[in-house]
C-alpha cells in the first residue's frame, strides 16, 4: 500500500519537467550509469560483490566481469521519450562481450 504525503528530498530537472525525488528512487543510479564514463566504476562494484560472494560461496558459477561491458538503464524512460515502457527485469543491465554474459541489478533481485 503506497504512503501518501511523503515530501520529496527534493527535485531533478528533466526537460519534460520536475521529477521529484523519494529515498527509494534508483534515480541516482540510473542517471549515474548511463554515461559510458562511469561503466568502469560499476564493473568495480559488482566485481567486488561477486569477490565476496565468491569468498562466502566457492563452489558458485558466477564469474568476475572482466571483457568489455554494454551497460542499459531505465534514465531514457524517465525523459518522456518515445519509448514507453519501462525494463520489466532490471534497473541497470550490464552486458559482458558477445558471450551473453548479463549481470542484472535491482531492489528485487539484490
């Protein structure tokens, strides 16, 4: 059941307008990782969760992120584009080469 009356911590500025900005917003994320600048820091991050799962679990499959990376985010949908639906499985898909390894983040799959 949705909260009512949460004041925003505050607002960006899109050129479709004001969205206002809640704590649990993946906003900052999304913003962040659609610039291909910062794809290195997120292939950092998640190398280091996979390192310490790997630590907690050895026997896992799950390898560390090291060929080149294609990162998506939901941010396009947040411009009023012309595209109209958003990522039903992801907040930030990260794509490793041509072997269709993909590493997929968000509050229901952490």
């Amino acid at each position: 059941m949705p909260i009512k009356n949460i004041t925003p911590l505050g607002y960006v500025e899109l050129a479709s307008g004001a969205k206002a900005i809640y704590p649990m917003n993946d906003i900052f994320l999304n913003y962040t990782f659609e610039d291909a600048t910062y794809w290195e820091a997120l292939r950092l991050a998640v190398n280091l969760l996979i390192d310490a799962y790997k630590q907690q679990k050895p026997d896992t499959k799950v390898k560390l992120i090291e060929g080149n990376i294609k990162v998506r985010t939901q941010f396009r949908h947040l411009l009023d584009s012309d595209e109209k639906t958003t990522f039903r499985d992801q907040d930030i898909k990260v794509t490793e080469d041509e072997d269709a390894s993909t590493y997929v983040g968000g509050v229901a799959t952490i």
